[in-house]
C-alpha cells in the first residue's frame, strides 16, 4: 500500500507541467510556481536589458551637446540614459577626455568621473 501511494505521489509530481505542442499549462506552471515560493522562498527575477553596442552619430552629437552642460559625467549614468553599453560609453568619454573637452575628476579601477572643461 505505501509502495502504491510513493508511486502514485511521484507520478503527479513528474505530471506537474504538462507540455503541449511546446506550451505550458499556464494554470499548471502557476501552481508549480507556488509550491516553490514556499517551499524555497521568494525568488528574485532579473530582467536582462538588450543595449546597442555602438554609439550612433546622431547620438554622439547629442551626447557633445549635452555633456558641456553637465556638471559630473559617469559612464554608467549616460549609458542607462540613452540605452547604450556601459563599454560603449567609456571609450566615448575616453575619447572626449583625449580631445581636451573633458577633464577627469576623481579615477578608480571601476569608476570614473568626469567634469567638462
């Protein structure tokens, strides 16, 4: 009798998520998705946001009008701003650094500021 009720107790666990023609029971996931908020807890979700790698002309224009009027300039700061890499946004500001329009305030391994000259 307790080997049956193993058995039956695995098979609607493995039954769970039903896939159709690859979708999902949405109701079904729903309620795996509760038993595993209480089994393991809140789980946080990440969402990933898709940033251009290049910096567009009309965009660098943009940014060397905007920037004089600026007081500090982060790279992190700009590229949330305008849905750009952080990457794409150093090697702008490094390049602006080079051409003398931006002097660089304070400088560590991560961060670096920048305040227009």
């Amino acid at each position: 009798m307790a080997k049956k009720k193993k058995e039956e107790e695995e098979e609607v666990e493995s039954e769970d998520l039903v896939y159709d023609d690859d979708k999902v029971n949405k109701v079904q996931a729903q309620t795996q998705l509760r038993k595993m908020a209480r089994k393991y807890g809140k789980v946080a979700t990440l969402e990933t946001i898709q940033r251009d790698p290049y910096l567009p002309l009309s965009l660098e224009t943009k940014l060397r009008k905007e920037i004089g009027k600026m007081k500090a300039i982060t790279a992190n700061e700009l590229a949330a701003k305008h849905a750009v890499r952080v990457s794409t946004m150093k090697k702008f500001l490094l390049t602006l650094e080079a051409e003398g329009k931006l002097s660089r305030i304070a400088s560590s391994s991560r961060l670096k500021v920048f305040n227009p000259k």
